[in-house]
C-alpha cells in the first residue's frame, strides 16, 4: 500500500493527495500492534527487568527483588561455559538448517521430475513424519540408537564391526550431537521439502519451454531458471530453519534423560532451561535469553533485509 | 508475488522474535492473598473444590479412592481432585503454580530433599503447634519434619518414606560360591568377582548418585554441612573422599552399564532373559517396590503375565547394604513430603484433608502398601514379611541429602549426575571434589550461581 503512494508521488495532483493521509491504514494496524506489544513488548518488559534484579526462588514467593544493575549480565559473560554453549548452539543451528535446507532442496527437485505415483508416495511418507509427535520422534530414535538393545547397534555388530556391541551414542558429545542432528533433520525436511517443492510448481511451463527452445541443457535449466526463481522461497524456509535450530530444546532434553553428559550437551535452551527453572536462578536466565533474542536477531537479520529488499526491487 | 513476500517477510521477522524469547521470566509475583477461609455463620468450612498433587505413582490408586471418598463425604459439598504430577518436572510446577493463588494446588506432595527449598522460600503454610500434635506430633518421621521445618516451625510433614537395599540373584551368588557380604569392603569384591562380560556384578549407571551416596554416608562422610549461617559443600573432607573413592572403585570393577545412564530400570537387569543366558545383572540396589518387576514370569488372575514377585527366594533375593564396619550402611532415605500451599484459598479444607492422610486408617493403609509410614508407629505393619523388616531397617539408618534452602537447585541443575558421572569415567576424585564443592557451596546458599 505504501509502495503505491511512493511510487506516484511524482505528479503535483497526487502529491495534494498525499497531504491528506487517510487514517485507515493506521487504524487498521492497531489490533497488529496492540497483539505484538501484548504478546511480545510485556514479556520483553518483564525480561529485561528480571535480568537487572537478583531474582531467585525467594523472589518467586513474594520477597521484594533488589535491583543490581549490570551484575548478571557480568556475571553471566565472564562464565565459559557460557561461550561453549553459545558456540555449539551457532554450530548445531547452522549445520543443521543447512543440511535440512539442502536435504528438502534435494527431495523438491527431486518430487518435481518423478512420476505421479512416485510424487504422492513421497509426499504422504513425508507429511507422516511431520506429522510424527515430537516425543514419539525422539523415543523412536532413542531406541534405535540404545546401547543395550538398539538396532542401530545390532545391524553394526551383524555387519562384522563388533566394536560397536554395547556402543553408547548418547555418551559422547559428539555422537549425542549427532544423533539429535538425525532427529531434527528427520522432523524438519518434509516441511522445506513441501514449500520449496510448491515454490517449484509455481514456475511456468511456458517460461521452461522458452528455454529449452533457446536450446538450454536440463541442468542449465535447474540452476540458471528454476532456482533463481525460488530463491525467495529457499531464503525464506533457510531463516525459519536457522531460527527453529536455535531454539531447539525439547530433542536435546529428551535425548538428556535417555543418559548423556548434562553438561556437555546442553545448547542455548536446555541452558537457560537449567538455569532458571532448574536451578531457580530467574534473573540470569534472563539474561542470557535477551542475549539468545540478540543473537537471533544478528543470525537472522541478513535475511530479513534481503526479503526486505527483494521486495522493494 | 510480491505482497506475498512482504508479508511472509513480516511474518518471519516477528516469528523471529516471538521464537527467540524462550525462556520465560517468572512471573510478577502477587502480594500473598488473603487466606483466611471464609466461614460461614455456623462456623462451618465453606465448600470449596480441593486439589492434591501427588508425585509420580507411588500413591497407589486405592489409596487416592479412599482419600477422595473420605474427604468428600466428611466435607459435605466439596470435591478433591488429585493430580498426579511426574517427579522429573515437579520442581518446576511447584516454581512456578505454588506463587499463583489463582493457580495453586492446595496440597502438594514433594520430594523430601526439595522440601528444604521450598519450605525456606515461603511456599507453604505454617502447620500449628496444635494441628501437629494431632497429626501425630513427636511420632512422625523426625528427619523429614526437620526437613519442612524452618526455626522450629513446621511446615511440610512426612508423607511416606522408601529406603533401598539390595535385589540380587541367590542362585548366581551361590554357584560362583559367595556369601552375602557382611562389609562394605566385602560386597565389593563379592560384585566385582561376579562380573563378566554379559553381566554386571552389581548394576550402577554413572550418573545415580542417590545410590552412589549411600557409599559417602558409609564412610562417615557428609555432602555438606552448616557452618555458622552458611551451607558448605563438604566433598573435600576425607571421610567422602574415601567413601567416593570407594565408590569409583565398585563401579569400574563391577557394572557395565555406561557412566552416563540414571534412573535405570534396573530390576529389568535381575531377571531372566527371554532368550536365555546370564542376567544383564547379578546384583542392583533399587527401593522396595522393584520386587513387583522382579522374579519368574507368572500369570495373575486377569491372565495377564507378570513377574512373581520374587517367589523363588533360591533365585531372587534381598540383603541390607552393610556398613563399613559391618551392621547396616546409611542409604539414602528416599520419600515425600506434604504440606498445603500458603496461597491456598482453602487452608481449613486442606487441613482437613491432611487429618485424612495422617488418620490411623491412611496411615495403615500405606504401611501395608509398602510405603513406609509417616507416623513411626505403623510401621510394625510393615515387618510382617523380610521385605517389609529390611525396609523399616534400612530406614532407620537412612540418612538424608542436605537441608539446604537451594538443595533443589543442585539436583535441578544435575550437577551431582555430573560429579557422579565424572567420577565413574574414572576421573581424580580429589580434583572433582575441590571443583565441585566452588560450584555447590553458592548453589545451597539459595545465591545464583
């Protein structure tokens, strides 16, 4: 709507028009942002004040908080831990959101040049482990990968490599990461498999056809039309992902009481988890979560202003 | 097109922040509301609908009938629901539901060692002088009333306690010609003997600690103590120095279960495979009730197939961890705690209630259920099998966690699994205690950390 104004403000006629601003608009968008400022600004509030007062369990029960500035922000910085939860939680997010996004590209394009029956197969087995509950998601690969009686283990150890009898996944970091990453990855690819394939029925034949009169090779068609013209799509479904990765919390917990090193394991939610409700420790879970919305907003803003500006071009 | 994409632009950006607020400030805490019960001009409790939490499924659910029948027939016109609330996530319903008058439940069973917690933050309400001597006064479990007590006033009252002793296979232990153990020292080797391959002599995941303690206390050792006002954790002295040690020593010699593993089902380990061969365990330390998973299959008169409960006693059978010196080592005292929300908007209701849990009848009927009674005086109920005389003796030589105001926040945190876990992996025990005793000594001040 603004565009429209902006764009025929040349004229002397309409730049009359434009003196009188019609109120509707911003009428409109008051339910918008009274919801975000409910929904978002008052915990936002309360977030930022909670960060600034020593505010732990005694608190909770009425005791009246003291106010110390800085203190858990300094606190809390000064902690490696912290560094180490915060550099595998950028790690695991971006690996994850880019081998999901590449997974989901791969299967779109891949749904696109298969057969009806193939097509629908693929489509229904796909919406099934979207629609798999996360809890039910997590013990299936628990089991899977269980040390005592995991068939993970038993295909290893039926497959010559009795090294891996008894094996305990979830013991190490490194395999526990990776086994999270199989639970994560399995859960989010059918959604960017979908939306970028429904990005790819949205291309025209006629705009295919052109090209392949021009004389273009299949591959060249794949990289040089069809992905140009999702690419709005993929951005999008990239940024969910990387901002789904960084909040992950429940695998990682769930995948903690199956047995795992606790703190070792722990990413940016099970942390701030542990701190305030675990350990009753309000105020510095405050902040470090207005720390993880920062970051989320560094991690995310990129995109944000290439949508932006795509759609202003 | 476009549109499209400003719109899913929006959309995102405030996905964005929506999603990276995750963890939620606690809430604004309310002034405590005004709790005194309206009576109605006959001096009647005004009805009102009752809440009780239970944790987990160790209240059995003839039990919760007969409290909600009793309650419900002695106070005309109110209704008690019972909601049972798993123990993984209690700390956190209790943070956050017990502030919130709106919200609360009115009776709340807890954890012994999270009652020190919450009793010093001000969650619960006083019970009087007068009320406790007819709950049964100076009879119920001392060490957990000191649990709920701040100062001499009391606050959360025992509910039920639980001791762990030994589960192991008779038939094993005989045929590799070893003797119950009289010493700590001695069940031990006996354990570490019995290990093979395929089978733990004794199964322990690296991360039990409430097991694992049952060695420091052995040992004379404390977890922490009070100096003056303060807490301090104690790891450092050398009494749990050597019962950690001692400890480590069990665990790399005799089980097979990996470091990282807790709360294992552990008496899945003592029975026979379905495919035959050795037990994955000869012997396990677990509470009472782990007979009933215990034992040859059997069908019950539903037909359905279960465990026996150890009938075969030249199979399966039961010791007391011994002491150091012999007798009887002090295990954990596992067990609840009751007590009534202080933002209850029914404290007479939720005092009547506790006169049910705490009546000769209620207090009998957890004695033959095999929870161990809060009033001390029933448990010669219990003694009437080898299950129930071990339990009442381990008990009475259980010893419980610190009761420190932030205890809760250690085990919220897990940082005894972790030390525990550390030490299995074979870590320098006096390094880890060091390094542990800075992390828990803030953390049991109730100071963030």
């Amino acid at each position: 709507m603004t565009q429209a104004i902006g764009t025929t403000a040349g004229s002397d006629g309409i730049a009359i028009r434009r003196r009188r601003r019609p109120a509707t608009p911003y009428v409109l968008l008051i339910p918008a942002v009274a919801a975000l400022l409910i929904g978002l600004g008052y915990p936002v509030y309360w977030q930022i004040v909670t960060s600034l007062q020593e505010f732990g369990l005694m608190q909770q029960f009425g005791a009246p908080p003291t106010f110390v500035g800085l203190d858990n922000y300094a606190r809390i910085f000064t902690d490696a831990e912290v560094w180490s939860v915060v550099a595998k939680s950028i790690a695991f997010c971006l690996v994850n959101a880019l081998l999901t996004v590449g997974i989901g590209l791969g299967l779109a394009v891949l749904m696109r040049a298969v057969s009806g029956w193939v097509r629908i197969t693929m489509q229904i087995t796909l919406l099934l482990a979207w629609a798999t509950p996360l809890v039910a998601a997590v013990t299936v690969f628990r089991w899977l990968f269980d040390y005592r009686t995991g068939v993970v283990n038993w295909i290893f150890v039926q497959s010559g490599f009795e090294s891996f009898d008894g094996y305990n996944w979830l013991g190490n970091v490194w395999t526990f990461f990776m086994v999270a990453s199989f639970i994560v990855i399995w859960m989010s690819v059918p959604f960017v498999a979908l939306s970028i394939y429904a990005g790819l029925t949205q291309v025209s034949e006629e705009v295919l056809e052109a090209a392949r009169i021009d004389g273009a090779g299949s591959r060249q068609i794949l990289w040089r039309i069809i992905m140009p013209l999702v690419r709005p799509v993929i951005a999008i479904v990239l940024l969910l992902q990387i901002i789904w990765d960084l909040r992950v919390f429940a695998q990682i917990r769930l995948l903690q009481d199956a047995g795992a090193p606790i703190a070792e394991t722990n990413l940016l939610g099970n942390y701030i988890y542990e701190l305030g409700v675990g350990s009753q420790d309000f105020a510095g879970a405050a902040a470090v979560s207005l720390f993880v919305l920062v970051l989320t907003m560094v991690l995310s803003g990129p995109y944000v202003r290439y949508l932006m500006k795509e759609d202003a071009a | 097109m476009k549109r499209t994409r400003l719109v899913a632009a929006t959309a995102a950006s405030t996905i964005t922040l929506a999603m990276a607020l995750t963890a939620c400030a606690s809430d604004d805490t309310e002034a405590p509301a005004d709790s005194e019960e309206t009576t109605s001009e006959s001096g009647e409790v005004e009805p009102g609908d009752l809440t009780l939490w239970v944790a987990g499924g160790d209240t059995p659910d003839e039990l919760r009938e007969y409290l909600v029948d009793t309650f419900e027939a002695e106070n005309e016109g109110s209704t008690l629901t019972i909601e049972e609330q798993d123990w993984g996530d209690l700390v956190t319903k209790l943070t956050t539901s017990l502030p919130d008058a709106e919200n609360t439940p009115d009776v709340v069973e807890l954890g012994n060692t999270q009652a020190p917690t919450f009793t010093n933050a001000g969650a619960f309400r006083e019970i009087s002088p007068e009320l406790y001597e007819e709950l049964g006064g100076d009879n119920l479990l001392q060490s957990f009333v000191e649990a709920g007590s701040v100062d001499g006033t009391v606050y959360a009252l025992p509910y039920y306690f639980g001791s762990r002793y030994m589960f192991y296979r008779a038939d094993i232990w005989s045929d590799a010609g070893i003797e119950v153990p009289t010493t700590l020292a001695e069940f031990g080797d006996a354990v570490t003997e019995l290990r093979t391959d395929d089978m733990s002599g004794f199964a322990l995941g690296g991360q039990d600690w409430r097991n694992g303690i049952s060695w420091v206390f052995a040992n004379g050792g404390e977890l922490a103590v009070k100096e003056g006002e303060e807490w301090v954790s104690t790891l450092s002295d050398e009494n749990t120095i050597a019962g950690l040690e001692q400890w480590q020593d069990v665990y790399e010699g005799a089980s097979n279960v990996p470091a990282t593993e807790r709360d294992v089902a552990y008496w899945d380990f003592l029975n026979d495979k379905a495919e035959g061969g050795a037990p994955d365990a000869a012997t396990i330390m677990a509470p009472g009730w782990a007979r009933w998973s215990i034992g040859d299959l059997t069908e019950n008169d539903e037909g359905e197939e279960v465990r026996d409960g150890m009938a075969d006693d030249s199979k399966f059978d039961i010791f007391a961890l011994p002491g150091v010196d012999g007798g009887v080592a002090p295990v954990f005292a596992g067990g609840s705690n009751m007590a009534v929300s202080a933002q209850s908007q029914h404290p007479e209701l939720s005092e009547n209630l506790l006169r049910i849990i705490y009546s000769d009848e209620y207090q009998t009927m957890l004695a033959e259920n095999g929870l161990g009674p809060a009033n001390t005086e029933f448990n010669s109920i219990m003694e009437t099998d080898k299950f129930g005389e071990i339990t009442v003796e381990t008990a009475e030589n259980s010893k419980l966690t610190p009761a420190a105001p932030g205890w809760a926040a250690v085990e919220g945190a897990s940082v005894y699994e972790e030390l525990f876990q550390k030490i299995a992996e074979g870590g320098d025990v006096t390094e880890l205690a060091a390094e542990y005793d800075e992390t828990i000594t803030p953390m049991l001040n109730g100071q963030a950390g």
